[in-house]
C-alpha cells in the first residue's frame, strides 16, 4: 500500500532510516475469479476483441444466467491493456440513482471534497485516465448509467466500460452482447460440466453418479430441464446433500409439470430461473422461508448480528437465526464470505433477494422489517460514533465501510418515517463524512436531515457540526465559517461543554485554513479550551489541539506546536485511537520542518502515513507526501522528493483541491520542498522525476 504513493528513486533499495517504502502492484479493484467457471470460450473471445476495439458494452441477459461471472472471467485478462487498470463497481446495493457518481467515484479511489457537481468532478479527473471499468448489475439504475457513462465517455478519451444488466442501457455508442444458458444438450455439455461442479462442492460423495453413464444422463437430463442457466443450476446442485440424483430429477420434473401453464407470460428462460427459485423455495423449511424473505431486507451484504436483529421475530428466534442461515447457506440461497477486518459476511443474489421480497410483501412485513433495519443500523451509527475514538478505530472504520450499502438504505427510509432518528443518524455519522471519503454524500443526508428537523436539540447542533465539517473540507470556509457560528450559538444553549469544543474547533479551522492563525488560537488555544471545560479526552478537546498546534506552526512558533502536538499524541496513545494521532505526528513533521530537523520530520511523517494508510484517509496522505517531500529533499534527495511531490499531487487530485484550495501554510510547504529539489538536481531532472511519481497508483 506504501508504494502507492512513493517510486523507488533509482537505488536498488531503500537503506535503514529511508522514509521510502515498498512497490505494491498496479491499480484496480477486481473481485476474485468465480471458482467455477466452465466454457464461454466463444464469449470470452468476442469480449477481448470488443474490449479492445470498442468503449462501452452491455452483457445482457436473464437474472442467473452469469453475466457477472463472465465479465470478471473477461476483465481479469485485459489489465495490462489499461495504463489506470481494471475498477470493479457493485451496483447491486445500490437503490437511490442520485447517489450512482459517489459509488463510482469512490470504488474508482476518487474521494472529491470540492462542492462543485460530483458529475463534473469525475468527469474533470477521469479526463487523462486510460482505464476499464465495470458496473456489474445496472439494471435497475439504467437512466442514471446512461447519463454518467455518456458524460465519461466524452470526457475521457481513455475509458473503456462494461456494463452487466438485464437491460441495454440504449447509448448510441452501446454494443450489446447477450449472455445465453450453457449448452445443455448431449454428455458433454458445459452445463452439465458446470452442474457436475457444483455437485462435487455440495457432496463429494456425487462423483459415483456422474461415474455411471446410465446415471451420468440423468444429471444431463436435469440440466437440459434447467435450460443450463448457471444459478439454476447451482441451486439444484445444493440439493444433493440430502437427495440422490434421481430423487433430484424426479421431484424437479413435477415441480416443472405444476408451474408449465402458470406463468405462461414469461419467456422460457425467466420462467425456468423463477421456477427453479420457487421450487427450491418451496423446499425449505418454513423458517427457512421466514428468514429468507426477511433477508430480503438488506441491500447488499450483512452479517450475523444484523441477521439476528433484523430478522428474528415470531417462530424465527435470535439463537435460531445463525443455524437457519446457515441452512440457506447450504442450499446456495445465500452466499457466505470471509472479509478481511468485518469477518463472515453474508449476501443474496439480486434474483433470490427479489423473490424473497415478493414474499415478505405477501407476509405484510415490508414496513416492519424496514423500520427494524433502520432502527438496527441507526443504533450502529451510534455505537461507532461513541467508539471512533478508541482502540475499535480501525475495526469501527473497516465494518462501516463494509456496511455503508445499508447505512444509506436505512437513511434513505428513516428521512421518509422518522426524521429525529434521521437528524440523529446523520450527525452521529460525522467521522463517516468527514474521515471516511464520504463528504458529498454526508453533505447531502446532512441538508435533507436539517431541512426537516426542529431547531434546537443535540441531535440538530451534532448534525449542523458535521455539516460544517463536511463545507470544511470542501473549501467553503465562508460556509463553513458561517456554520462554526451557529453550532457556538446552538452549543450555549445546550450548557454542554463538549458541543463548545466542538463548535470551537469547527470555527477555528474555517478562520485558520485561509491564514488567520491567531484568531484560531483564540478560539481553540489552551486558554479556550480551560475556558470551556469538559473531558480532555473528548473529541472537541482533542480536536481544538489540533487545531491549536496547526495555528502554532503557523505563525512559527515551532516549539510550541511541537508541545501541543506531543500532548495530542499522547492523549490519542493513551485511548488508544489512530486518526487524530497521525494528525499530531503531521504537526510534529512540520514544527520539526521549521526547526530544521528535516531526519526527525521523516520519522515523524513515515508515522502518520502509516497511520492513515489503516484508515483510507486520502486527505491526510496527500499532506503527508508534501511533508515528507519537503524533509527528503532537507536532506540532499531532490530525485526522490520529486517523485514524493508528483506522488503528492496524484493524491491531491483524488481529494479534488490541491493543499486544501490554496491554503497559504499548505501551499508554502510544498513551495519549499519543490525549491529545494530544483535547486538539488536542476529543472530537467525535476520535471522528469516529477512525472514519474505522478503516474502513481493512487487505489
């Protein structure tokens, strides 16, 4: 990860004490191959020349057939082809089209504060990428797709797109390709060699029967039944835990002759994948049934906790609800996952989800299970709220990551039917906003929540703060100057201390960012801060001495900064929290800066891009590069600091405003780092190395 944002500046290696670190490989985001994958090698050939010659195609086909699975098949061999590579976006989660430019924006690494359109923003930084690009599951968000890709195609001569739907987006530069069954016919069919698989994977003990050529054309006969549509197949498969094959093919057939004039207003291939769901539906135990229509409820992934949650109820007891999922896990109506930092995970593919959501309509449940996953995931929000500055940081930061799908879901239901959990969500959320790369979209939950919501309160003062943050980051000092002033009004009413220090820090930074060092110290200097009171373990606490040492470097008083920042690292040792300790390692790289300490800045700065490579934190990698360019070159390597400064500026633009738009103390540091590197190996060799960090991968 390191090497995403540092070049090796020609040494054969770093030595002991070099701020450099590693090479990591090229950019993008793929999913892991589909473990079973058979044939398609007609597709796959069409594919390549198209992805090769043409730059927007459209997999299309019926729900199941596996139009996902053979776009990362195809997209796994191409990589090379595209300077920027491959980047993955799952729309399946995705429910509100006004929110499609973030997700992509995001998957693609692109964490845009500015306030400007996201639409033009993408587009802008897009302009010079030479990429692929894949949006798996857009049927459900076809015009939004259509007018994003439209724009991004236009705007970058560079970007190639795959699409997965079950609709063509109707572009008029669109190829479609449409995905069909396997071949199903005869001994040897992909079908069959597919079904064989999955069969294998739910009973090893099912090889005796594909051994036997009498039994070996029973299997074929059920996947010339199936049509050879791969999740049909899958599911039928699950079955062989407890049935032989001939039970299998007995029963399927008499589920078929039930339903073969019922849904005569299909199309052969929909009405054997909803067949097929149905019949293994009908299977289940009852609740089984219960839970998966219940499941129907989360967009995307989930885990145990909220299964149980969310879903128990009824017959379906909490301690029932990990043996029943399971269950489904093994009939292959869910699907399990082990991720890196938030454990098990679980999902549904859209085709099941959406015949368990027909069936929760039928039970009457849609409301209740939506108003229990909103309630469940507001509680989270707060719970990470009240644990974001702790030792859970990093695992807080990966787990609502992960369930940032149902975080929307349940914001988007709560500002329709209870807009004071909403307000409270949204403002609990503020590390999400402000830390997370999640500025527009917090920005707007945000403005809606605030729209709607009563004046006065904690929750609306938490949520106006977080707004502030979020115009912040922007660079909308005045907005967000206006906003510090209202949360210090808002904060007085409450008699709280904590909403004071918080207002305060809001405040100070809107004034210190375009140069007012000494208003900012009046506002969060240690006399402020012992004005005010409260925890000094709190995050307004902390966050005003953050500010304070900023100011302190600011206006040069190095020492000073230094000290403030070294009690601000402490403070974070001691709760055992990550985000604002690198923040005070940065401060400390600059007062060491302004001392002259440019080995000591490296060590400091080597700290605090370590700490915000654990979060994602793009903001504070971009001003760590600048820094650490700035000491490197303070140390004689004007090669290396050049690298690190074109580095620099690739994070820059995935934040969308160089230094924070200008900020005068921002903008002076990078100064001096690219003076000193000119002055150390002359403007030819600068430009030259300047180029190659800026062709870094930034994913």
């Amino acid at each position: 990860m390191f090497g995403e944002y540092s070049i090796n500046s020609g040494r054969s290696g770093p030595p002991d004490g070099d701020p450099r670190p590693n090479a990591s490989p090229g950019p993008g985001n793929l999913p892991p191959e589909a473990p079973a994958f058979i044939g398609r090698d007609s597709e796959l050939g069409l594919l390549d020349a198209l992805l090769r010659e043409r730059r927007l195609i459209t997999l299309t086909g019926v729900g199941g057939v596996g139009k996902s699975r053979l776009a990362r098949r195809a997209v796994h061999g191409p990589g090379g082809r595209h300077r920027d590579g491959v980047w993955w976006v799952d729309l399946s989660p995705l429910r509100d089209p006004a929110l499609l430019t973030s997700t992509v924006a995001h998957a693609l690494g692109f964490s845009d504060h500015r306030a400007r359109s996201p639409d033009e923003e993408l587009c802008a930084w897009m302009a010079d990428k030479e990429l692929l690009l894949v949006l798996d599951t857009a049927e459900h968000l076809v015009a939004a797709c259509r007018h994003l890709v439209g724009e991004l195609l236009q705007s970058a001569p560079g970007l190639t797109v795959l699409i997965t739907s079950r609709e063509p987006l109707g572009s008029p530069a669109e190829v479609l390709v449409e995905v069909r069954p396997l071949p199903a016919d005869g001994p040897r069919s992909d079908a069959l060699a597919l079904f064989r698989q999955y069969a294998l994977a739910a009973s090893p003990q099912a090889a005796a029967a594909f051994a036997d050529p009498r039994r070996a054309a029973v299997a074929a006969e059920v996947c010339r039944r199936l049509d050879g549509l791969p999740l049909a197949l899958e599911i039928a498969a699950a079955r062989l835990r407890s049935w032989s094959l001939e039970e299998l093919a007995q029963r399927l057939d008499a589920r078929f002759e039930v339903l073969s004039d019922s849904r005569g207003a299909l199309q052969p291939r929909h009405r054997t994948m909803r067949t097929s769901i149905g019949w293994s539906h009908e299977l289940c135990a009852p609740v089984e049934r219960l839970l998966w229509a219940r499941l129907s409820a989360f967009a995307g992934d989930f885990d145990l906790t909220a299964a149980r949650a969310v879903c128990s109820g009824g017959p379906l007891a909490p301690d029932r609800v990990e043996r029943v999922l399971d269950g489904l896990v093994a009939k292959s109506v869910v699907r399990r996952t082990e991720e890196r930092g938030s454990g098990a995970r679980y999902r549904m593919l859209d085709t099941i989800r959406e015949y368990g959501h027909d069936w929760l309509t039928e039970l009457d449940e849609v409301r209740t299970l939506a108003d229990r996953h909103a309630h469940w995931y507001a509680a989270l929000a707060r719970a990470a709220d009240a644990g974001w500055l702790g030792p859970g940081q990093v695992d807080w930061y990966r787990r609502m990551t992960a369930e940032h799908a149902q975080l929307r879901t349940a914001l988007e239901h709560l500002l329709g039917t209870d807009r004071s959990t909403a307000l409270e969500m949204a403002g609990s959320l503020w590390f999400f906003w402000f830390a997370c790369g999640h500025t527009h979209e917090g920005r707007g939950f945000l403005e809606r929540a605030l729209r709607t919501s009563p004046g006065t309160g904690s929750a609306h003062f938490q949520a106006l703060w977080a707004l502030g943050l979020t115009t912040m980051l922007q660079g909308e000092m005045p907005t967000a100057r206006a906003l510090g002033a209202r949360c210090v009004e808002a904060a007085a009413r409450l008699a709280d201390p904590e909403p004071e220090l918080r207002a305060a820090y809001l405040l100070s930074v809107a004034v210190l960012m375009p140069g007012d060092a000494p208003r900012a110290l009046e506002l969060a200097g240690p006399r402020a801060r012992a004005g005010h009171g409260g925890r000094t373990s709190g995050p307004g606490w902390l966050l005003c001495r953050l500010s304070a040492a900023y100011a302190l470097c600011d206006r040069g008083s190095f020492e000073e900064a230094a000290d403030e920042a070294r009690g601000l690292r402490e403070a974070c040792e001691e709760l055992g929290e990550r985000w604002l300790r690198a923040y005070a390692d940065y401060v400390l790289a600059v007062a060491a800066l302004g001392l002259g300490h440019h080995g000591e800045a490296a060590r400091h700065v080597r700290a605090m891009l370590s700490g915000k490579r654990l979060l994602g934190d793009r903001l504070g990698i971009a001003l760590g590069l600048d820094v650490l360019a700035a000491a490197v070159a303070g140390l004689g390597d004007g090669e290396f600091a050049a690298r690190l400064l074109g580095t620099g500026q690739a994070w820059w633009r995935t934040v969308g405003h160089p230094q924070m738009g200008g900020s005068p103390s921002l903008l002076a540091l990078r100064d001096e780092g690219e003076r000193r590197a000119r002055a150390a190996i002359g403007d030819a060799a600068y430009e030259d190395a300047f180029r190659g960090g800026a062709a870094a991968s930034t994913g």
